[in-house]
C-alpha cells in the first residue's frame, strides 16, 4: 500500500489560469482581473496599499500574491501587457 500524501498548497494560491476566462490568461482567483493589470498598476510605481484602492474587490493578499506570480512568470506577464496594450495614434 502506498502512503498517502497530503495535498502540497499552490504556490500562487490567490492565482489561477481558466481556458474559458481570457483565453487562459493568469488572472486573480474567482474574478476575471488579469495579473497583467495588477502588473502595470505596480510597474506605474503604484504600492499595493493603492492597488488595492483601485481594485476594491481585491483583498491586498491577493494583490501580494498576483504580484509574486508576475515575479515569477515575467516573461509570460510580460508577452500579455504586449499583446493588450492599446495603439496610440498620433
């Protein structure tokens, strides 16, 4: 018989990725706020404290935590900021 092992928590636990919500794009867990956004807020020189103003219906946990997955996958939150950012015409 083989042990049993108990389930091992989700590094980003506030973060998940859905086919069916953004064609699968990170987002914060149980709403559609990409952490792409959350991303821009924070590289806009914005703190969490204030993200978290903007965002009322994010608690600052899952703020911290989008923003340690952003740490942690750059280049892929990275590629999503440049695929949705939006022309501007001069």
């Amino acid at each position: 018989m083989s042990p049993v092992r108990a389930a091992q928590p989700s590094e980003h636990p506030y973060v998940e990725s859905i086919a069916t919500i953004l064609s699968g794009e990170p987002i914060v867990k149980g709403t559609r706020t990409p952490v792409r956004a959350i991303a821009e807020h924070w590289k806009f020189g914005e703190a969490p404290e204030a993200i978290a103003r903007k965002l009322p219906h994010l608690r600052l946990a899952q703020i911290f935590d989008a923003l340690g997955y952003y740490d942690d996958h750059r280049d892929d939150i990275e590629r999503y900021i440049a695929l949705n950012r939006v022309p501007v015409n001069d």
